[in-house]
C-alpha cells in the first residue's frame, strides 16, 4: 500500500522549461530507477500562481524509504555530471516547494484501469480546508464533491490530503479534462452546479463559513514523454 506521495514543484529559469523536459526526459529516467524513484506524474503549467513551473510527483512506501533512496541519489557522481551538463552554465532551477501528500479516505476511482494513462489538459488544486472537520470534509467530498466533478466532465486523478507544509490544512486534487474546451465549458458548469452551491449554502448555515476556504490553483500539460496514470491510486507493485 502507498503511504505518501512527494510533490515538487520547481520554478525554471525563464526560457529553459524545453532544458528542463531534456533533463527530465533524455538524462534522469536511468538514474531514478536506479535509486528506486518512482516518478508517476510530470507537468508543465500553463498557468498558475508561480511561473514558469515544473511539477513531477513521487510515490513512497513511507518517510524511511524517501530518505534512503535521495542520500543514494544525491551521492551519485552520476547525477553531479547530469545536473552540470544540463545546466550548462546556469542553474536550470530557481526554486523549488515541496510538500508531502497522503491519499484522502473519501477519494474512490471510479476508472480502475491499471495501464492508462491520461493526456489532455489538467488542473492541480490545492484547497485550503476547515480547521477540525475532517469528517464532515470526507463525506462533502464523496458524496457532492467528487461526483459533481465528474458530471462536468473531469477525470478525477487522485485526491490528498496535505501532511507538511505551511498550508495546512489542505486537500490537493488532480483533475483531467480532455481538452481546453472541456475544462472551460466544464469548470463554469461545474462552479455554478445548484448541487455544490446547496451544499456550500447549508455548511454556511451549520458552520459559518464553508468546508473549502482558498485555492491554489495550475493548469498544467502533462509531458508527453511520461503521461500519469489515469489513478494515483492504482499503483500497485
């Protein structure tokens, strides 16, 4: 069973972003394999809050197996020559923000086909969430949330729960749309859905305010090199 999920996002030096699928594509899938990374997401944004950015996801066991395999990583004289190469002269990365991710109880993937793997256009969010509700929070996602999402048209990725990191409490949730089309025809229908609206109205009511606060959000392309899988939690080894 999976633990914990690694997310980096990397900030890239303004006119490098094509360097940096190089690096991510041509130079080191060899050595994360060899040092039992396992990489199962990567994306460009489009758009979002940090620019221009790169984001790739890691799966782990547990905090134990994550340490282990980056000191091996990191002591690598491989990954010394790849990452000077690649930068050629200037740091390739300005800046990263990493944050630890565990699978949200309430997320249930309908689509549980191991081998498929999913292009289009996709949306990472990381929603800020009710201090202490985490109860009423699970049952909002499955039973309005979730389903609502995908009456609109999303492919739901996964959905997790924030374990580190400032931003606490949050949920962060990948989404797939087919296309530009669909996430614009489906997002405003799915922001004006008279269901989600209802159930943001009575935990007004109930709570005074609503189970979600504020969003991060980014528009990404996933990299056609290494499309994820259509499920964060179909992982299975």
């Amino acid at each position: 069973m999976i633990m914990i999920f690694e997310m980096r996002q990397y900030l890239i030096e303004r006119g490098r972003i094509n360097d940096n699928h190089d690096r991510m594509q041509n130079h080191l899938p060899p050595l994360l394999a060899k040092h039992g990374i396992r990489v199962i997401g990567r994306w460009v944004a489009l758009a979002g809050p940090r620019m221009p950015l790169f984001c790739y996801i890691m799966e782990w066991d547990d905090f134990d197996e994550r340490e282990a395999c980056w000191a091996a990583f990191y002591a690598d004289p491989e990954w010394t020559r790849v990452r000077a190469a690649t930068n050629a002269g200037s740091e390739l990365v300005e800046g990263q923000e990493l944050v630890f991710l565990r699978p949200n109880p309430a997320f249930r993937q309908v689509d549980i086909d191991l081998d498929r793997r999913i292009g289009g256009l996709h949306q990472i969010i990381t929603q800020k969430t009710l201090v202490g509700r985490n109860p009423a929070l699970a049952d909002f996602l499955q039973a309005t949330y979730f389903p609502r999402l995908r009456a609109a048209g999303a492919h739901i990725i996964g959905a997790c729960d924030l374990i580190s990191g400032p931003g606490m409490p949050a949920t962060v949730m990948i989404i797939a749309w087919p296309d530009e089309t669909a996430w614009a025809r489906g997002w405003r229908h799915f922001q004006n859905d008279s269901e989600l609206l209802d159930a943001f109205r009575k935990q007004r009511a109930q709570y005074g305010t609503t189970l979600f606060g504020s969003s991060d959000t980014f528009l990404l392309e996933p990299a056609s090199y290494a499309l994820p899988f259509a499920s964060l939690r179909t992982q299975a080894r």
